[in-house]
C-alpha cells in the first residue's frame, strides 16, 4: 500500500506536526497532495519556503511580521501605554479580529512550565520588563490562555510588576477553560477584553 512507502510516512509524519492534524487527517492530506496535479504541489511547497524565509518575528514585540518592526508597533494610532501579552503570535491575530483593542502587544512564544525547562529567561520577561520601562507602559493586559501553565505565566507576571507604575489586568474568562485564544468567537474575546479584572 502507498501509505507504507517511507517517503509517504515522512509527509504524513510532517502533516501530523501542524496543530489539530490527527493521523487520519494527514493521511488524506498526504493523499491528496500526491494525487494533486503537479503544479498545485510545488505551489504548496514554495508557498511555505516563501513565506518561511519572508516572515520573520517583530524586534520589538516579538510577533509574526514581514517588516521590523511590525505595523501594529510602527502605527502612531495605536495606544503605546497599553501592552497586551499573549502567549503566541496566534492570540494576537485572534485579538485583532476582534477590531475592538487598540494597544500594542507583547508575544512570549511559550508559557512557564517548569517540567519542561521553561522559565522566566526562556521566555526572554527580562525583554518585556525593559519594554514596559523604556515605553512608559501604564497597563498591562495578560491574556494567556485559560490553561494551568497560562494562569501560572499570569499570576507570575503580575507578581513581578506588583508595586511598579503599572495597572496589570487579565481578560475576563470569556475565553473557555483548557481553550485558545485562537479558537474563540470574535464576540467572546470583545467581551473578555472588555470584562478584564485587575489581578
């Protein structure tokens, strides 16, 4: 069977690798794009080394980006005193959709988990700390998903700018718990941006 040749299991193995791609599911992507017409197959594959080798990550915030810094750090309209932080470039992309906030973000590419080695200096908070100083930064929204690993990253962050100049808020739990931010309604984050509480 064609799925037992090696080559095939090495690009289901790499479907299987995107968020939400089940075995069955990069089977028959895999499938697919072997029965494909040729050129929608090398469509495919430049498309990702174009877009891989295009997009790089914001030096200032951290987010996906094609120009340094990104548009949202470089537009004077946006609010610079308040600084929105997601775990990953995905919660921003979310937040946006929403078309309510107006700050600037802050993109951590993880959370704390200590039993996978990651702390603060992985996560680079010594970069947003120096961030939030240097930009007069007078509020901070936490909007980690509602996960244990993205509670803890709240609780630690608002333990860390407790006494400083700066209002920390966390969104309201609009947001489903165990959820991403990247999987919620439009309406549902308006309304946790809306419903944030001080921690």
């Amino acid at each position: 069977m064609v799925l037992d040749a090696p080559s095939v299991q090495r690009l289901v193995e790499a479907f299987r690798r995107l968020p939400g791609i089940g075995k069955r599911t990069a089977e028959r992507l895999a499938l697919h794009v072997l029965t494909a017409p040729a050129d929608e197959a090398v469509l495919l594959s430049e498309s990702v080394k174009e877009a891989r080798a295009a997009i790089t990550t914001c030096s200032r915030c951290g987010n996906l980006t094609d120009i340094n810094p990104c548009a949202i750090c470089s537009d004077d309209r946006r609010d610079a005193k308040t600084l929105c932080i997601v775990e990953r470039p995905a919660g921003a992309m979310a937040i946006e959709k929403g078309g309510t906030y107006k700050g600037r973000y802050h993109v951590l590419h993880g959370v704390l988990n200590p039993l996978e080695g990651i702390g603060p200096s992985e996560l680079r908070l010594d970069r947003l700390y120096k961030r939030i100083q240097d930009e007069g930064v007078r509020e901070v929204i936490v909007a980690t998903n509602a996960t244990a690993e993205g509670e803890a990253t709240a609780m630690y962050l608002s333990g860390q700018l407790d006494g400083d100049d700066v209002k920390v808020t966390r969104i309201a739990h609009g947001v489903p718990m165990g959820g991403g931010l990247e999987f919620a309604d439009d309406a549902t984050l308006t309304h946790a941006l809306q419903g944030r509480r001080s921690v």
